[in-house]
C-alpha cells in the first residue's frame, strides 16, 4: 500500500466504526473525508465511486472501496482481486437479502417491495455487473476464473428472474454470463429438478420459519 488510506463517511460511528477499529489496530494511519451535506454524496455517485451507491467508502492506492465486510477483510491490504470478489459478493448478498426478507412482510406490503426490489436490481445492480463485464471482456467477474462471485451472481439473478423473467433483456452480456456459468457442470447439476437446491418460500416456508424464530 502506497498512500495512506482515505475513508469517506459520516462523522460518526456507523458501518465505519469496525473499519477505523481495524485500521488502528493494524497501525495504518488513514484520511478521512466527512460526508456533511447531500451534494458530497451525490458527487461521489456523479464520479463513479459508489459500486452500490452507498458508503462506507475506502480510497486506496487508486482504488475505490465499498461494502464493509469486504474491506474488513482485506487484511493484507494488497490483492486487488481478492476484494473485487468480496465487493462483489457483498453487493449481490445485499440484493438477495431483499428478495429473502420480502416474503415475511404483510402480504399489503409485499407487492411494493417486490417493485422496489425489482427496481433496484435494473438500475442499481445490474447495470453495475453488466458494465465491469464489458469493461474487461472477460467469461467471469473477475481476474478471468470462476470464482465465489460468479456464483452468487448467478443465484442472484435467478431470484430476480422469479419476479420477472424478462429482466435481463437489457442486459445481453449478463444474459450470456448467465448461460455460460449455468453450463459449468456441476451448477448443471445443482440446477437440475431432484438436486437439492430449494424452491423459492412458499406460504408453508414462511410460517415454519416464522414460528421456529418466533417472530
Ligand atoms: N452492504 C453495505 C451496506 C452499506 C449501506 O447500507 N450504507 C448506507 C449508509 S450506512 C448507505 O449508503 N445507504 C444509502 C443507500 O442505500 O442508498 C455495506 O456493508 O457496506
């Protein structure tokens, strides 16, 4: 690591907090730029700094940083493709996490997060997948090998799928991304009826888990 780290986010603790924690402890002096009005977030968006959209945000040695975990888990701070795949990751779990939740909500609120959620994979997801595709030309997400975050893309996108079907028709080199990882033979396999993939939760799911967790 070349420059000293630069963290962008709220005055506060937040989803920084751990980041800081980590970095202190490491003894890596760090930067930091407070978000204070809405026009700095917006710039970070309007400069193409926010993978999702959101922050925490950590700038180092040219690269920009998002989703928590990830940079937490960059304990080395230096391999590059190892936190492509966990931003990645990080980034399809917080839209799958949505898709998960929306059936336990009240059935007059479901049909507006399913919407939303719908939404957000065309404009904030997807579009983000598709251009880090034709960016680097490349079969897989990154550093040209299947990796973790080809996988969790493919389950991501078909959860999207069961609520449209058409959704990746803007998105060609999804589409084929798609194809082409659902061939790997072993996902193949997990793909086909009588393996032990699940079904998507149906009304019996949804009371069963509420009533064990109790909520
Ligand atoms: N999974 C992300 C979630 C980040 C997140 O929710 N950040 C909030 C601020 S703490 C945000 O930027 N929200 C704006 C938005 O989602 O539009 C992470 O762990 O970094």
């Amino acid at each position: 690591m070349a420059a000293k780290p630069k963290l962008y986010y709220f005055h506060g603790r937040g989803r920084m907090e751990s980041i800081r924690w980590l970095l202190a402890a490491a003894g890596v002096e760090f930067e930091e730029e407070f978000l204070e009005t809405r026009e700095q977030y917006e710039k970070l968006q309007k400069d193409g700094c926010l993978l999702f959209g959101q922050v925490p945000l950590v700038e180092v040695d040219g690269m920009m940083l998002t989703q928590t975990r990830a940079i937490l888990s960059l304990s080395c701070w230096s391999n590059g493709c190892f936190i492509r795949i966990d931003m990645y990751v990080d980034g399809t779990l917080d839209l799958m996490a949505m898709i998960m939740l929306a059936p336990f909500q009240r059935p007059e609120e479901k049909q507006e997060t399913l919407a939303s959620i719908l939404q957000k994979a065309k404009t904030r997801y997807f579009p983000v997948f598709e251009k880090i595709l034709k960016d680097h030309g490349e079969d897989f997400l990154v550093g040209n090998k299947f990796s973790w975050a080809d996988i969790q893309m493919l389950e991501a996108i078909l959860m999207v799928e069961e609520l449209n079907a058409s959704v990746l028709s803007d998105f060609p080199l999804l589409k084929a991304f798609k194809t082409r990882v659902s061939n790997i033979p072993t996902i193949k396999k997990f793909l086909q009826p009588g393996s032990q993939r699940k079904p998507p939760p149906d009304a019996h799911y949804v009371d069963l888990v509420s009533n064990i967790l109790q909520f």
